[in-house]
C-alpha cells in the first residue's frame, strides 16, 4: 500500500457536527477499501482565493492515508460524488518532500 495525502475543502455552510460527520465518512470509506488513515488535521476555515460553486472561503481538512494503489481510482470517484466537498487535492506522499 502506498502513503496518500487527501486536502479536502468543504462547504462552509455546514456546522461543525455535519463536518465531523463528512470527515468520519471518508475515514469510513478509506477502512472499506481495506486502507489505513495515519493522521486527520481539521485545519478550519480559510479564505479562498476564487469563489468556488458561489462560496468565498471553506472549512479545510487533511488526512494523511494508506491505500491499495487499484482501489484510488474508485475512491476519488466516490469524492467527486460527495456534494460537500467543494474541491480536493489526492496525491502521494514523497519521501523527499518531507521536512528535517
């Protein structure tokens, strides 16, 4: 299994239980795909630098996650598919990128 790292914005308008719940379900669907999530960072709320479907700031999270390499194409589908989750960023963890 490979390292990921999933940014996620969701939509402001949601109050704190509802992202606690949007979180736990992507964690959720991580374990599903017989993945592991090392890390959840709740960032909070930032500015955004365009609106984005309307909305001009965002709740931002991070999750640091291990994952099968054949089951990541049906993940950032179900993603796509998330109506609060107004962007995403999924990529690899670099072993070179990380800070001494």
């Amino acid at each position: 299994m490979k390292n990921y790292e999933l940014l996620a914005i969701l939509k402001p308008s949601l109050d704190t239980e509802e992202l606690d719940k949007i979180v736990e379900k992507i964690t959720e669907e991580i374990k599903s795909y017989k993945g592991s999530v090392a890390s959840v960072d709740k960032i909070g709320r930032k500015k955004l630098a365009y609106d984005v479907q309307g909305y001009r700031d965002g709740f931002f999270a991070n999750i640091v996650l291990s994952i099968p390499a054949e089951t990541v194409v049906e993940f950032k589908r179900n993603l796509k598919l998330n109506e609060n989750i107004l962007r995403y960023m999924f990529m690899e963890e670099s072993k070179k990128a990380q800070v001494v």
